[in-house]
C-alpha cells in the first residue's frame, strides 16, 4: 500500500526522531526513562483537514470532553468525567505527590489546573487608600478584606477565554491575545502544573486566525495536544467570524517514555490515513460583544465531531504519573 502523505507526517517525524536521536533521561517524578528532544517545532495546515493521528484511534469524545471541561473551568475529575473523558483520574487519585498535598480537597480533586486558570484567574491588589479602592470597584474589583489600617484587599476574577474573544472583535491586530495556564504563585496548588501552558492567537488580515500551543512537556505516544490546539481554535475562528488557519505546536521537551516505545514504533510502522474533517455544529454561534459572557459554557459534548475519520487499530498505553 502506498504510503499517504497527510498533514500529522511532521507528528511521526519528530516521534521517530525522539526514538532515533533524542536524548536519554531518567525522569525523577515518574521514575522512567524518556528519550527527548528540545525545542521541537510543528505546524498543521487546517486547510489539509484536521490533524488526527490516524496510526492509532483517536478518541475524540476524550479530547473533546478535556477541552470543555476547561471551557467551563473544571477541577474535579468527576466532572470531566461528566463531559466524556477519564483523562484527569489518574493526576487526581493516583499521583503521589498530590495525594498528601493539603491543598488536595479529596477524591477526584484536581487543584487549580487549567479550567480555573483560564476562567477564574485570580487577581489581588491592595489598595492604600480610599480613591484607589474606588478606582478598583470601578474596574471589577471587591473587597476582600478591609484592615485597621484603612488598606483594603481587592480581589476579581478574570476569564481569559472571553478576553480572547473580546480583543479579536474589537482589536483583531493585537499581539496580546494569549490565554495563560502557568500562575506561578498557584502551582503547588495543581495536581500537575500545565503542560500545555501559553496559546497565542494571531488574526491575519484575509480573515484567518492561527494559534500557538506552547507547551514545556509533551508526551507524544499518549497526549493529544494538536488535536486538542486544532480543536480550539476552529471554536474561536467561528465564534469571530473568521477561518481557522494554522496550528503551531512548540515543544521544549518532547518525549517517548521508553515505555511508551512499543507503542511509538507501531505507529511509525503503519500507514497514514486521509485526514478528516472536524464538525462544529450550529450551536457553536458566532459572537457579539453583548453574547461573550457564556459562550464557552453553551458548548456541549455533542456539538463537536469528526467526519470521514479512519485509523487502524487503537493502542492501549500506561500514562506515566
């Protein structure tokens, strides 16, 4: 059979690289070896279709379910489960660092991960006096606290994805268009700090919208981060009316686990499929500045899906912890 060129070769090129050329480190949180490769740079063309792995099943449901569980800024595990996906069970019940940490409010837990990042970004400031606290009533703030001392702790909670959409309604050449997952001052409150920590949108002027996902780990074989890039922004680019376009993933440390090996040289044994075509349904609407507020919200497992997907046989792997 010949081989069919799509757009997830540049996938199978990096994780052949990883097993061929990448370096080989013993992993001290998770006790295995990887073999890694630093700084790796991929881009898919969402014109060429969606950039499924089609070398192994792709679970869509799974992605799509992590994906609106952050949408709506979930943190428990039980909840994602909610919305089609197990993704979060085992950082929650099964890391040991986590299971000990106080923060850890109980079973399913998963501290402040992604979903309360880009969704309730916590920002505190003091104010000194009374006109700067009025100035920060005036902005979204509360008060927090009123001390003895006529200083005030403010407090408000930003939502990054419908900032997002407001700068490209109202100022589309802005080069600030970023939802964060890395709060420093939050980390120790996370079962797993963010692997995919920072994505950039960028509006080009013929009315196509790319975005860049910059993660610091990526575990190739089991993650589904370009799904999940490619998936997000198609929901963006409708929502403001415009075509999504590319999607960049920068890896800082892109892995196999060697015992992840297996897994990756079957895949890079089996021939690529055509690429699909991803559905969004029409209740995923275009937005105005008076239907931001909510409209992560109003998506639902159901609105999201696959046509004309083929792959070969699914490849059961052990995420490392």
């Amino acid at each position: 059979m010949e081989s069919i060129k799509t757009n997830m070769q540049p996938y199978h090129d990096v994780m052949a690289n990883s097993l061929a050329k990448g370096h080989k480190l013993l992993n001290e949180r998770t006790g295995e070896i990887c073999h890694y490769l630093f700084g790796q740079h991929l881009v898919f063309n969402l014109n060429d279709g969606f950039p499924a792995p089609t070398s192994k099943k792709f679970f869509v449901k799974s992605c799509v379910g992590e994906l609106l569980g952050f949408f709506r800024g979930y943190t428990s595990a039980a909840d994602f489960r909610s919305v089609g996906t197990k993704v979060w069970d085992a950082n929650a019940n099964q890391t040991a660092a986590w299971l000990t940490n106080p923060y850890r409010k109980g079973e399913d837990d998963c501290g402040q991960i992604y979903g309360a990042q880009f969704t309730r970004w916590r920002d505190s400031r003091i104010a000194d006096t009374e006109t700067e606290r009025d100035r920060l009533l005036g902005l979204g703030y509360e008060i927090e606290l009123e001390g003895k001392d006529g200083r005030f702790a403010m407090v408000r909670y930003i939502n990054q994805l419908e900032n997002a959409l407001h700068t490209l309604l109202t100022n589309p050449s802005d080069r600030r268009i970023i939802v964060s997952a890395w709060n420093v001052a939050e980390l120790d409150m996370m079962s797993l700090p963010p692997c995919h920590h920072t994505y950039t949108f960028v509006a080009n002027p013929d009315g196509t919208l790319d975005l860049e996902c910059s993660m610091r780990s990526w575990d190739q074989v089991l993650a589904f981060n370009i799904q999940l890039t490619a998936i997000f922004l198609s929901i963006v680019a409708k929502m403001v009316g415009r075509k999504a376009n590319l999607v960049v993933l920068n890896a800082s440390n892109a892995h196999v686990y060697d015992s992840h090996r297996e897994a990756a040289e079957l895949m890079l044994s089996r021939e690529h499929h055509a690429a699909p075509t991803l559905v969004l349904s029409d209740n995923i609407k275009p937005v105005t500045l008076e239907t931001i507020k909510g409209a992560f919200e109003r998506i639902n497992p159901e609105d999201i899906w696959l046509d004309g997907y083929t792959s070969h046989d699914a490849i059961k792997v052990k995420m490392a912890t």
